[in-house]
C-alpha cells in the first residue's frame, strides 16, 4: 500500500472549485507570512548553502517553491503533489526556467539519486508511517543528501488572550489525528525516529518564533485561520460547531492587545547511504 493510500484525508482533499481556492489562499499566506523565517534558516544553513537540486515534496501550488527560487536561483527544482488541481495553478501562474513541475506522489516519483535536499513542507504531518516516508526518500538523494522536514511546533502555538474555541477546535484535530495515526502526533519526536531507521542522522534541529501582535481584523494572520476552519468544516470530520469558533475569533482580533505566536521547525535529515 502507497504512503498516501495509507491515509484518506478529507482536510487533504482539492478536488471542487472551492476546495482548490480554499487551499490556493492558504498556501499563499503561508508563504507570505513564514518566508522570512525560512529565508533566514536557508542563509545560515551550511546545507542548504552546497546543495545544487531540490525537490520538493507536496508543493500545492508552487508558490512556496518558486519564492524560494527567486532567493536562491542558481539551484534547480523540482516540485510534485499529487494534486491535479494545484499543479494545474502552478504551472500555469508559476513558469520558471529552474522549475519543473509534476503531478506525482512521492512513492511513485522515480528519479534515483538525484538530489541534493528533499523538502517535505507542512507534508509529513498528514501522512502516516515516518520510516516509510524516509525509505522513499533515500531511494532519490544523492550520496550524502538531506531530507528538510519544515512543521509546526505545536507546543510553541499561544494565543494571548486565550481563544477557548479555537483551543478545542485544535484538540479535536489532534484526535482526528491521533485515531487516523497520522505522523502529526509525532512531530515532536521525528528526529528521535530518524535516529533509529538505518542510515539516518539529523544534521540540524531548529526552532524560529513568528510572532504577532494585534489588532488582527483584515490581518493576514486572521485569514489565515479562517481559511483553516473553512477547510476543516469542509472536509466535515469534526463535531465542531465552526461559525462559534469564527465569532471568538473576530472578537480577539479586534483586541489591540492581542497575540500570537507560532513555531517553526526545521529538521534537517541526513542520510547516510553504506553503498557510497
């Protein structure tokens, strides 16, 4: 059974004219809004600095992958998701010359060693079995090539004041997690079970803080979360009552006094091929 066979994702899926812009809007922001961070990891990474092809690992629709080019345009790319849909938008919003994108999974992407780094951004956490994901990996990187894992670190997620509803919608997406055994309930320890599939090490752990402070009405950190719930309710696997936990946050937005802050982790994975 495939990677992403093992998983049937509702929250996942992009099939439907609003399900497509849901995800198009959010993968957007989420560019806009961490770029800056992940720049900043990328310019101080030794790694990162050497590494000539990229591949990245779930791209949506291109738009992180193709800011990232314009930084560093001297490396080549090539970016797949298994989406039909958000493929369609990158190739035709997001030509670029050092970019190929590809409608394909990553059990069935087939190119043999023959990459520097591999990102998996904001991917690992839907999918299930993490040794399994590291098995297709190292089947396409180069000798001495790195898997970039890029994920929330859930324990660093405040919101002051608190925003109860928002809270236990979050709670309710980790047991939706917890029972579909998603790699999500396992973020924290990745590293720990790289450590102990054959040939893997981690290179670099890192965690940056993006904070934000309010007033959030017509923010886009605002959006963001409401784009989430948008797709949540969408995908209709959880017992939430939605347009509560919208309401609560419109109220907090308004608040000059608000805060927010969210981690980001960065994992660099190292493999260490024996047949070198």
């Amino acid at each position: 059974m495939s990677i992403q066979a093992k998983i049937k994702s509702a929250i996942l899926d992009t099939s439907g004219a609003e399900a497509t812009n849901n995800w198009h809007q959010l993968l957007d922001l989420q560019t806009k809004m961490f770029l800056p961070y992940e720049v900043s990891f990328y310019l101080n990474s030794n790694i990162w600095k050497k590494a000539k092809s990229i591949l990245d690992v779930g791209c949506g629709n291109g738009s992180y992958v193709s800011r990232i080019s314009k930084f560093f345009p001297e490396k080549s790319y090539t970016a797949i998701d298994v989406s039909s849909e958000l493929i369609s938008i990158a190739k035709n919003e997001l030509s670029a010359s050092n970019i190929r994108f590809q409608q394909d999974a990553l059990e069935t992407f087939s190119e043999h060693k023959s990459f520097d780094v591999v990102i998996m951004r904001l991917v690992v956490q839907h999918l299930k079995d993490f040794p399994s994901i590291l098995q297709q990996v190292s089947y396409l990187l180069k000798p001495g090539g790195t898997l970039l894992i890029i994920e929330p670190d859930l324990k660093k997620f405040q919101n002051w004041p608190s925003t109860p509803k928002f809270d236990n919608l979050k709670q309710h997406v980790e047991i939706y997690n917890t029972k579909m055994e998603t790699n999500r309930c396992h973020l924290p320890i990745l590293g720990e079970i790289a450590k102990k599939t054959q040939n893997w090490s981690v290179a670099e752990d890192k965690v940056k803080i993006s904070p934000f402070t309010g007033p959030f009405i017509a923010s886009n950190l605002l959006h963001l979360y409401q784009l989430w719930i948008d797709i949540l309710e969408q995908s209709q696997i959880l017992p939430i009552h939605f347009d509560a936990v919208r309401d609560e946050l419109i109220d907090w937005g308004k608040q000059p006094s608000a805060y927010s802050q969210i981690g980001i982790r960065f994992l660099h994975l190292k493999f260490n091929d024996e047949n070198q």
